[in-house]
C-alpha cells in the first residue's frame, strides 16, 4: 500500500512526457476544464442568488448574529450543532468575521476545496493508467464532485464535511511519511469519528506508523476540546454517545445510514439498538476486509472508498452532506465484459447525483428501496460488488464487445457516427433499466417545468394555441373530434372501451416490446430504443415550445372528458397525478407517437404477416382513443408521427442501417470484435 504506486509520469496532476498529449487530448481536456468551470460558477450563483435565509442556513445557525457558538451556554442546548466539541472549537473563531464576508468566504473554500479533493482523486487512480486517462481524470473528477449531491447540499448548507475526506485523501496520497500522514486523518477524524475507520485500515495494510498517529492524533485533539468545554464534551461523547441522537429526526430519509433505514422501517427501541450494532458489526468485519485486499492489490483510492461507504453505513447520522464516499466508489471495475464495465459506474453517478424520486417511481411499493437508495449504493460498494483485482485477466482486457460487419448505407455519408450501434449483443439489463427511469423521469419534468411547473400554468397561452389548431382543422375539414367525442360518450360500450385503452395500453405496449426485443432480439432491441428515445426528445421540444390545451379543456367548445369527467378548471382533479402533470403537453401526441413506434417496430421485425397487421391495429386503436376521450385533436396525432418518422430518421442517420439488415446484406458475416471493427471503419482488412 505504498504511495509510490501513485507518483511518476503521466499523472493527473500536471507531470507528462516530453513529447507532450496528441492535439485532440490536449483540445478535449481544455473543453472539460471550461465545462468545470462552468459547472462551479453555476453552483456559486445558485447559492448566492438564493436569498438570506434560506443559504448557508446551518453556517448561519452555528456562527451567525444569533448562532450557538455566540453564547456562553454549552453548544448542544438548542439541539442545532451536531458536530463534535473539536469542531466547534475549530469554528468558534470565525463569529468574529463579517457574516457577509464570511459567506463569500466559506462559499468559494469550500469549493476550493472541492477543486482539489477532484485533483487528488484523480492522481490516485490506481495504475497503470491509460496517458489519455490520466489528463482527462482531473476535470472529470473535479466535475463530477460539483454537481454530486452531497457537494450541492454542502454549498446551500454552509457545511465542513468536505474537509474531513479532503484531509483522509491528502494523509493517504500526497503528505510524504507516514507520521505527517496520520497527522491529517487523525483531524479529519476529530471533526468526524467516523474516519478513526481509516486507522484500522492503516495499521492492516502495514502502516501502523501512520494507525498509532491517527489515534494519537484523535485523542490529543478530542482531549483538547475536553479541556476547554468539559460539558459540551461530556454531553456529545457520554450522554449522546457520539453525538448520536443529536440534530434532525434520525428517522428522516436524509439519514442514510443503517440506524435511519431500521428507524424508517418501524423498528425501536432495544430490538433496533441491538439489530443496528449486529449489523454495524458484519458491515465494518466484512468491508475493512475487501478494503484491506484491494490496497494490497494496488488500488488504494478504492480501498479509500469503501472504507468511507462502511463509515456511512455504520455511523448513527450520515446525512445527505456526508455521503461523498460513495462517489469515490466509481474508480472499481465490475464486470468481465466490456458492456457490463459502464454499469457499476453510471449507477454510482447517478445515485450521488439525482434525487431518488427520479431513480424510482414514487409509489408505496418502491418506498423502501427509494428512500434509502444511497444507503444500498454504500452497502453494495462495502460489501457485496465484485470488484475486480489488477491480477484479474479481464481488469484491463474486458471481453470485447460483438458487432456486426459494416457495410455501405444508401448515402455515402451515413453512418455519421460510424463507431455506434451495430453491437449485437444485448446491453447490460441493470444499465438500461437505469437509463429508461431517469429518462423518464427528465421526461416528466419538462414536461411539467414547460408551464412553470404547475398544471395551471400557461392556461391563457394553451387555450390560445387550442384555438389556432382548431381553427386550422376547421379550414382542412378535418375537425371531427367533437363529433367523434360526442358519439363515444353516448355509446357505452365505446366509452368504456376506448377509456381502457387509453388509459392502459400508452405504457404496457411499449414496455412489452421492449422486453420481448431485449431477450429475443437484442440488435433490434437497440435500434428500436434508440429511435423512441430520440422521438420522445424531439416531443419534449414541442410540449416546451407550443404549450396547447387538448379539447377537452377547451371550455367553450363543448367536448366531454369521459376519462377525469367534468372539471372544474380552477381546481382540477386529473387523479394522483393531478399535480405532477402536464395537462397541456398535447403537441405532439405521445400516446399515438409511442403507439405508431410500436407497430412500425412490429411491422419491420414480426415474421408474420398476421402479426404485422396486428402491431398496425394498435396505432389505430390510439387514434381513436384519444380523439374519442377528448384528450387530443388530430393535428396532435400527426406531430406524433412527425417526430416518430424523425426519430427513425435519426437513428438511421447517426448509426446506420439497422443490425439485422446489415447482418443480411453481409451474407451471414461473422462478427466482429472491438479492434477489428475498428479497422473496418478505417478501412483496413482486420488481421
């Protein structure tokens, strides 16, 4: 576990050969600083255009005018402060400065801080590590860590938990001796206990220099405060045992820790106390153990990792703030084949980056996993993921990825990204089912955000809009909605029929295709999604840029909702969904665009002509459907043909023909690995 293992040439640090990076590294790694830089200006605007009382509120609670360390009584009365008595000490000089300067001050620190803590991460990478790697690492680390929740929630807090993991990467790759080492993670450890985790690791790698440190370090620090605040000490390591217990509600899902997630589940008292230390106990057993095996397999910096990912688990508190480790998680490969490799990773961004609502629905079935979905993110990368040894055979040579022989598309300039889609195997099922819910979830905040995200909002401009498109129907003589609306509200059995469908069948069909394509088809599995991806794209373009009311709330034309009934517009009820939807996201129409994507998917791939009509029937149920409920005109149904048409459009632009049509114009060619459809682009013969 030697740092030497993270000096020399090439690192992300700066150092490089003389020769220097090729044009297009050098012009890439510019571009991603500027975008960090982007990101962090964004971050300090956002915090400083929020108004006063409402940023750096817990800066503000503790050393504000009227902040717990201004008064004499001990810092833990008001239940505000929940850092340790050294952490106090350490912050109780700065009551003196300027709150406005102190806020500018703290806000640009901290994320300094931050800068440095990419900087760090990225030097640590375990080697040996490709050149290009090594000069993009930093401004993609530095990236990452801004828009990371934990570092987001830190900037609008005004909080210090990026100092401690600062302080334990600086100790473990960048002071020189073990001694100096030590020194920092044993403060680290005095502002947050949780890091004296670090000294086991230490002193079970060999570095017991740098373990008996750490503790020396802790001890004199924490003695310290002991002596200048004999009862605040006394209150936070006696009478809450470390501070357990202090601050907000420990049952709030904000506390991802083993001892919220049995609080959340309904446990108490005795039985909880005694499950929470149990499992606490096998976490810390079983993670220090992975931790200690991959540092003395060379990759440090995950060590690092998951030793902090137990940290969060096993403290009592680790709020949203806290939850940094489990980024650092990202840096362990997982998976033998290339596309599996990107899996562990995009789930690891994902969860530090975007609330759990957009991970998983917000349904009572999914409460449980979504309201500790870092938690098991944490939980997973201490103890139970794969990660791969630098000895393994597939660590650095994953099994290639098969793709099918390139062959010339109609145009001569198509594909426009020849390196993308004619893999024909199928992708990674946890990967997809990622991409498809947080897609979705970007689906449904456009969508909402494109009226100022209330369902009222951009009435008057819908409505306006609704006028034109039936103005326009009424000069093309095909403005049958009101007819058509009317004769399925007088006929039962065509209401009933036509509310089902519409209400049932937006989803199931498509979700059904895909799966079946996923196992039995996978290249068509990947064609057909990329294509209803980029036409639900292109359909968030006009939901935000042409806002339009659907007939049914048009309240001067006389259509009936036989979905939702009779309205009343100033407090809708459109169901559970009445304040997280859009209602004038009408154009285009996404329920005939989706169905439409379904039987032209069907039509192409079915072996039957039987089943190709069938898919067709579907479309045409839609239609009807929706006209027939009064949920949409039929200039709407059109858009969504228009943007499913440019969705194949595209697809075939971008990537080509489709595998399995390109499979039968190579006349049953072998596939190909990853080298040799490189060659093949380029317009070599592969050996």
């Amino acid at each position: 576990m030697a740092n030497v293992e993270h000096s020399g040439p090439g690192n992300a640090l700066g150092a490089g050969r003389a020769d220097g990076p090729d044009p297009r590294t050098g012009a890439t790694r510019v571009v991603l600083w500027l975008f960090a830089a982007v990101l962090a200006i964004r971050q300090v605007a956002v915090v400083l255009r929020t108004p006063e009382g409402e940023r750096l509120t817990d800066l503000e609670t503790w050393i504000g005018p009227e902040g717990v360390l201004h008064v004499n009584g001990s810092f833990y009365d008001a239940d505000k402060f929940t850092g340790t008595p050294f952490a106090g000490l350490v912050l109780k000089p700065l009551t003196r400065a300027g709150e406005q300067t102190l806020g500018w001050g703290w806000t640009f620190g901290t994320l300094g801080l931050v800068v440095v803590l990419g900087l760090v991460a990225a030097h640590a990478l375990p080697r040996p590590v490709a050149r290009r790697t090594a000069l993009l690492a930093a401004p993609v680390a530095v990236s990452l860590l801004i828009v990371s929740l934990p570092v987001r929630n830190t900037l609008h807090l005004g909080q210090t938990s990026i100092l401690p993991v600062l302080l334990v990467l600086l100790g473990l790759f960048v002071v020189r001796g073990e001694r100096a080492g030590g020194v920092l993670i044993g403060v680290g450890a005095a502002l947050q206990p949780t890091m004296l985790l670090f000294a086991a690791l230490l002193w079970f790698t060999g570095r017991r220099k740098s373990a008996a440190s750490t503790g020396a370090v802790f001890a004199a620090c924490t003695a310290l405060a002991w002596a200048a605040m004999p009862h605040d000490s006394w209150t936070y390591w006696i009478h809450h045992l470390a501070g357990a217990g202090l601050g907000a509600n420990p049952d709030d899902t904000a506390n991802q820790s083993l001892h919220g997630m049995l609080l959340r589940l309904g446990l108490t008292g005795p039985l909880e106390t005694g499950l929470y230390l149990a499992l606490s106990a096998v976490v810390v057993l079983l993670g220090l153990r992975r931790a200690v095996r991959y540092a003395r397999d060379g990759q440090l910096l995950l060590a690092v990792a998951i030793t902090g990912c137990v940290a969060v688990v096993v403290s009592p508190t680790t709020w949203q703030h806290q939850l940094l480790w489990v980024l650092f998680a990202v840096v362990g490969r997982v998976g033998k084949r290339r596309s599996d490799r990107y899996m562990w990773p995009v789930a690891v961004v994902l969860v530090s980056t975007l609330p759990a609502k957009m991970m998983l629905p917000n349904m009572p079935v999914t409460e449980p996993i979504r309201d500790n979905i870092v938690l098991i993110a944490a939980l997973a990368a201490a103890v139970v993921v794969p990660f791969l040894s630098r000895a393994h055979p597939q660590y650095a040579e994953p099994i290639p990825t098969d793709y099918a022989t390139p062959v010339p598309a109609r145009w001569s300039r198509v594909p426009l990204m020849p390196f993308w889609r004619r893999v024909v195997t199928r992708p990674n099922l946890l990967l997809e089912l990622l991409l498809i819910r947080v897609g979705y979830s970007a689906y449904q905040q456009v969508r909402l955000a494109a009226t100022g995200g209330t369902i009222s909002g951009g009435r008057a401009t819908a409505e306006e809009h609704g006028a034109q498109v039936h103005a326009v129907e009424r000069f093309l003589h095909i403005d049958v909605e009101h007819w058509f609306n009317h004769l399925t509200a007088r006929t039962g059995w065509m209401e009933d029929f036509f509310n089902f469908y519409y209400t049932s069948f937006h989803f199931l069909v498509p979700l059904t295709i895909l799966g079946v394509l996923y196992v039995r088809r996978p290249a068509d599995y990947r064609w057909a999604r990329s294509a209803l991806g980029f036409a639900t794209v292109l359909a968030l373009i006009g939901f935000w840029a042409y806002p339009l009311a659907p007939p049914r709330l048009m309240p001067d034309l006389g259509f009936i909702d036989t979905v939702h009934g009779v309205q009343d517009f100033t407090q809708p009820d459109y169901g559970t969904l009445t304040q997280l939807t859009n209602q004038y996201a009408a154009m285009p129409s996404l329920h005939f665009g989706w169905s439409l994507w379904c039987g032209l998917v069907i039509a192409v791939i079915a072996p039957r002509w039987w089943m190709k009509v069938l898919g067709l029937v579907h479309p045409f149920f839609t239609v009807c459907a929706i006209v027939g409920t009064g949920n949409h005109w039929v200039l709407d149904a059109v858009g969504g043909a228009a943007v499913v048409g440019a969705g194949f459009g595209l697809t075939y632009l971008l990537s080509g023909p489709r595998v399995r049509a390109t499979a039968r114009a190579a006349a049953g060619a072998e596939p190909v690995s990853d080298r040799s459809r490189d060659d093949l682009v380029k317009g070599r013969t592969p050996s």
